[in-house]
C-alpha cells in the first residue's frame, strides 16, 4: 500500500503543470464542454504516462543528456503558447462578427505541445523508475489517471472563473503559461529552490 500512495502522491505533483493549463483552457471556454473537457484531460493524462514509460525505457543511458534540455523545451513551448493566449486576449475583437454559441473545436496541435511541455519532467521521473525497480505498469496507470482526472477538474475550476472575467481570464490564462515556462526553466537552471 505504501508504494501506492507514493505513486499517487508522485502523480498528484507531476499533474500541477496539467492542472494549470487545464484551467487556462476552461478559461476560454463560454460553458464547460465535457467532451472537450474529456479530450483534455486523455491529453495530459496520456502524456503523463506515456513520458514515465518513455524514460524508464530509456533508462540511465540518456540521463544527463534529457535532463540539460527538459526545461528549455517546457520554456519554449509554453512560452509560445502562453505568448499567443495573451495577444488573442488584448487583440481588439471584430465586432462585426457573430458569436456563435459554440466554442471552438480543440486546437489539436496546439494541445499536443502543452501536453508535451507539461510532461517532460514525467520523463526525468521515469528514468529514475528504472532505478529504483519500480512496478512501470502500476506506476504510469496512477499518474495517468491522477492526471486525468485533475486535468478535467481544472477545466472546470477554469470555467467558472472563466465566465465572470472573459478577456481577462484568457490574458492571465496566457500569463500563467508564460510564468509557468519561466517557473521550470529556473528551476532547473537553480535560480529558484
């Protein structure tokens, strides 16, 4: 039981990045879509434990070279994203055209960078379920369900703020994506503790 509740508490922290960009898309959305909300979270939750597999394959060998680079390509890939979420936000909108009621379809690609971004340090923690001789079937379905089900959760804690504080709510979405990148980069660089 104890190795359970280590891999839940393991997947409970690697989802935090999920959970915040789970937010920023609930943000967005005018009323929860739970099949978007569902799509979501098998993103992050897939991600998350796909990246551990990944890793605990990779094993040792590759390490350092994973580990000097993670935190650039979360840098880069949520800062973009980030960067674009904040220029739709403060874009004047076209009055012109009609909303319609439905939100936008997911952005597929743009959902296979965040789950990306957000699951690279997954990868770092699979190498070390190598080490330490892990059960991998058991410890990749624990953070990905934990993932899953944190990540639907955040599109609803997103939506109902969502809806009160629109274009400001997409712009501190986008802000913390941006924050978020720099969060991880300086943490790995040590700047931050």
């Amino acid at each position: 039981m104890g190795i359970f509740i280590e891999l839940f508490l393991m997947g409970v922290g690697l989802a935090m990045d999920a959970f915040a960009v789970s937010i920023c898309k609930g943000l967005a959305m005018r009323k929860v879509n739970k099949k978007q909300a569902v799509v979501i979270g098998l993103f992050f939750g897939g991600f998350q434990a796909l990246m551990p597999f990944i890793g605990w394959v990779l094993g040792s060998q590759f390490e350092r070279y994973i580990t000097s680079i993670d935190h650039w390509i979360a840098f880069v890939l949520l800062g973009f994203i980030g960067g674009k979420m904040i220029v739709e936000a403060v874009k004047p909108d076209n009055e012109d055209v009609e909303i319609d009621q439905m939100d936008p379809p997911l952005d597929m690609k743009e959902m296979f960078l965040l789950a990306l971004a957000t699951s690279i340090d997954a990868l770092a923690v699979g190498i070390t379920f190598a080490f330490l001789d892990y059960p991998i079937v058991e410890a990749i379905s624990i953070i990905g369900i934990v993932t899953f089900l944190i990540s639907i959760g955040g599109v609803y804690v997103g939506n109902f703020f969502g809806n009160k504080y629109k274009n400001k709510a997409e712009f501190a979405g986008g802000l913390i994506l941006v924050l978020l990148g720099v969060r991880i980069l300086l943490s790995h660089l040590g700047i931050l503790g």
